[in-house]
C-alpha cells in the first residue's frame, strides 16, 4: 500500500484508513519508515529511501488512553473509553457511563462499544472505584492521571495475556506489551525523589491483590511508570510541531487526554523537527513529514508546543525539567553562543 500524499496541515489524513483496515493493534507505518538504535539516543526512527513533505509516516493506535478534561459530564472533548473506537462523545450524543459508576471520566459512545470494551474496564473498575476520589483528593489530578494510564496500560495487557496473543509485529516493529516493555527510561532516568514519590504511590494504590490481579511487583511497576512518564504523548485538538511558527502564533490548544503509543513512542525530540503530528478522530496518533526527508535522516517530532518555548534557553529548562535531557539538535546548537577565545597574554607571567 503506497503512502497517500497529505496536504501540509493534518486534515483528514486517516479517513482512507477505517477501522476494518486496521486491526485494533495494529499501526500503518510507511513502507520506508524504519528504526535503528543509536548509540548516543537510543531507538529512533530513519527513513530508508526519500520522503516528500506532506506524506502520511505513521498511523499509530494508543495501547492505552485517558481522557484528562475539567468537566466529563458536559466535556465535548471526552472520549470513548473502548480501545478500539475512542471517539469524541459529545454532550449531544447518547452518552453510555459505567453501570458500577465507577468514574464520570469513563464513557462509551453507545451500548455496543460498552459490551465489547466490558473485559478491559472489568479490570480497572474495582480500582477505580476504590481509589479514585481518594487520589484526586489527596493527589491531585496529575498524579491520578499517572496512576490511571498505568491501570489502563495493565488492563490492556492483561486482555492482551488473556487472549493468548502478544500482538501482530509489522516489518521488525514490535506491537503490544512487547512494544511497550521496550520502551525508554528507567529508574535511573528520573530524580531519586521523583523515584521515590511514584514508589510510595505504587505501593499504595497499585500493588497486585486478587481485586486487582496484575502479578507485577512493585519494582516492576514503578520502572513501568518511569517509562511511562518519558513515552506519553498530550492529546490536543491542533498539531505539534508546526515551523515556521504562523504569525501570529497557534498554539496547539488545550490537551483533552493522554496516551502511550508503541510506535510512535520510538520517535526523538528536535526543537526543528521534520514531522508534525496530532491524534486522529479515534485517538490514533498520526505523523506527517512537514519538509523532505532525506534517505537515512532521522525523523524528528517536538516534544512541546514550539509557540510556548521559543528561545533556546527556555526550550533546554523545559526538555531538562521534563525529559531529563539537554537537547543537541541542529536548531540548539547553531543557537549557541560561540565560545569566548581564550586569550593566552592575559594570564600573568609564570616562572617555570
């Protein structure tokens, strides 16, 4: 299947692709998109021969996906809570809530998408039922929103392991929970405080028990955290990555969720970057070259809103305060200032 060529913008880039194309675990990945290990960076991902700008890279299905709004009983921007629909559900719509009321957060679109979506929520109803309020209180919605992405990934697994299948790999790429356990970041990423923070929430509120069966230890799950934290991609109604920045600037609007991708979690940061990308009307998170992309040249997307971060000092605070990393990119480097030359007739005289 030849890639379809995509205007500049992402409008409508995955209509082409219905759901009866892809399996529910399944990404489209361009026939040149590739990936590598790099010595320095880690996973990143090439194209093997040349791409045009406005060509479809990536169509990537979230393993798991939270909605993160203010108000989810009038949100027109809540979505779906199936993992193979995640449609908006607006407050138009028949919206279909939990019959153990667990959350106002989760919603379907309609009864069918309840009963197909019931083995995985059967997982993380209890749990929420039982911690939710208490988090948020205690908290905050951050650290619930953290908490239950988690939940939501070890739901998706346990169906996952129930089924008896470890996914459908694609050309080398690896798909479901084998994608995810390859993914970066690690305790030693992150601060020891940070670490120890997540420790005390994991053993709290998300040990294995027989209401929540997940047969990970602690250890494991905080390490699923950590990788979590450096993975997730925001969900918001614009694209990221847009340059030249318009004027005046757009930013890419308010989140309405988050979600982990195993695929499109492979992609490094440049405050330049040679991709846009933004989810689609199911949650799927789709890539589009914004210039050419040369045969073996990585691609690129930005890990924040360009119209936010501007200057390169700002930009490194925030990739460094966020991601742990002080960004090299061809963009932060012409924008160093040059180095001062040393000048050797300053120094005193030395008797030698």
């Amino acid at each position: 299947m030849q890639s379809p060529t995509a205007t500049e913008r992402l409008l409508a880039t995955t209509e082409h692709l219905s759901s009866a194309t892809l399996h529910p675990s399944d990404a489209w990945i361009h026939p040149r998109l590739t990936h590598s290990v790099d010595p320095i960076k880690g996973r990143q991902l090439l194209v093997s021969q040349p791409v045009r700008k406005g060509e479809l890279l990536l169509v990537d299905r979230p393993y798991a996906l939270i909605p993160a709004v203010d108000e989810p009983e009038t949100s027109e921007d809540i979505r779906c809570s199936n993992a193979a629909c995640h449609r908006a559900v607006t407050r138009d719509a028949e919206r279909v809530s939990c019959p153990g009321r667990c959350v106002a957060d989760v919603v379907w679109c309609g009864l069918g998408c309840r009963d197909a979506d019931a083995p995985r929520h059967q997982f993380e109803c209890t749990w929420l039922k039982k911690y939710a309020r208490a988090i948020r209180a205690k908290w905050g919605e951050y650290d619930f929103g953290v908490l239950w992405l988690i939940v939501r990934i070890l739901a998706s697994r346990q169906v996952e392991l129930g089924a008896g299948s470890a996914g459908r790999a694609s050309r080398s790429f690896k798909v479901g929970w084998d994608a995810i356990q390859c993914l970066c970041g690690s305790q030693d990423t992150w601060a020891h405080s940070q670490v120890r923070h997540w420790t005390v929430l994991a053993k709290k509120y998300l040990a294995s028990n027989p209401s929540f069966p997940h047969g990970m230890g602690t250890n494991d799950v905080v390490t699923l955290i950590c990788q979590e934290e450096a993975n997730s991609f925001g969900l918001y109604p614009r694209e990221t990555g847009v340059l030249p920045l318009p004027d005046p600037p757009i930013d890419r609007g308010e989140q309405f969720g988050a979600a982990v991708y195993p695929t499109a979690a492979i992609a490094n940061h440049s405050c330049s970057p040679n991709i846009i990308h933004k989810s689609d009307n199911q949650g799927r998170m789709v890539f589009v070259a914004s210039r050419d992309i040369a045969a073996g040249e990585e691609c690129c997307i930005s890990y924040f809103d360009l119209t936010q971060f501007v200057d390169l000092q700002t930009r490194r605070d925030h990739l460094q305060r966020s991601f742990r990393f002080v960004c090299k990119c061809d963009r932060c480097t012409s924008e160093e200032p040059p180095e001062e030359e040393v000048q050797w007739d300053e120094f005193p005289a030395m008797e030698l």
